[in-house]
C-alpha cells in the first residue's frame, strides 16, 4: 500500500517554518503499513488540488492532506479536495470531527473533507500535530479496510 502526506502550508513551502505535522502524519501511517512519501505545497486550491491529482495519477493508494482546513482565507484544501474526488466519503471527517467533541474547542472548527478519486482515497486533517494526531487516530481502524475495497479486493466485514 502506498501513501502521499501532503503538507500544506505557505510557510512551511517556503521554507519559513518546520514541518511538524507531515512527518508526524508519515509515522503513523508507515506504522500501519504504508510506503509513504512526503510533499509540501503552498495553501491554495491550485497548488492542493494539482497534488492531489498527481497522486491519484501515480496510483496512490491513499492521501492525506495537513492543513488548510480551517476557516483562515488561505484554508483553502477542502475546496480543492472537492474539485478533485469523484466520491465523498462524509462519515470519515464526521467521525474526525466527533471525536474531537469535548476534546478540543477548536475541532468543531474543521472543515475536513474526505473522498474517493479514481481508487485513491483522499482524507484531509488539520495542520497542528494535535489535529493529524487525534484525526488519524480515529480513522486508522478503517484505512486498510478502505483502501482493500477500493482495490477490488475481497476486504470481508
């Protein structure tokens, strides 16, 4: 299974400041198994959405986008998802933002959004290293499962 973390971030871009979400993102998806490979991009639907379909052009299994989901101007990634999948996936970001309930003040604040394009599965997290931490925490019993059957494969229920 194969994995794209795409930070988004126009500082981290440019150079300006640390990823700390993306590699934080990477670990625990290797831990589930995937290769994963890491990619900055500036906020923007343009520059999210061209990563996005790169990575479904390079059969990418799944990706995950840190960043940009909130309600700043340039939280933009949501919208790019949007132009990008075929299919969403609400119950992914509904449970995301769920879990987040009584946790933290802020998650109701998310506007994540999950879908399918082609057979890449595209999640968006927040960029804070709470936010992909407590988001993919909650979604991680159901990635391999997501991706079998975006693959055709037999995933049994």
């Amino acid at each position: 299974m194969r994995a794209l973390v795409v930070t988004v971030s126009d500082r981290v871009s440019r150079g300006d400041a640390e990823d700390r979400s993306g590699p934080v993102a990477v670990e625990r998806l290797e831990a589930l198994g995937f290769a994963v490979t890491l990619r900055v991009v500036a906020d923007g639907v343009d520059s999210v959405s061209g990563a996005l379909r790169d990575a479904v052009g390079a059969g990418f299994d799944l990706v995950v986008t840190c960043g940009g989901t909130g309600m700043g101007p340039r939280d933009v990634t949501p919208e790019a998802t949007l132009s990008v999948i075929e299919r969403v996936a609400p119950g992914i970001a509904e449970a995301m933002r769920a879990a987040t309930f009584g946790v933290n003040p802020y998650g109701m604040l998310s506007r994540a959004v999950a879908g399918i394009a082609g057979s890449t599965l595209i999640i968006n997290v927040p960029g804070s290293v709470a936010g992909v931490t407590e988001s993919l925490e909650v979604v991680e019993p159901a990635i391999g499962h997501a991706v079998a059957l975006l693959r055709g494969e037999h995933a049994g229920h």
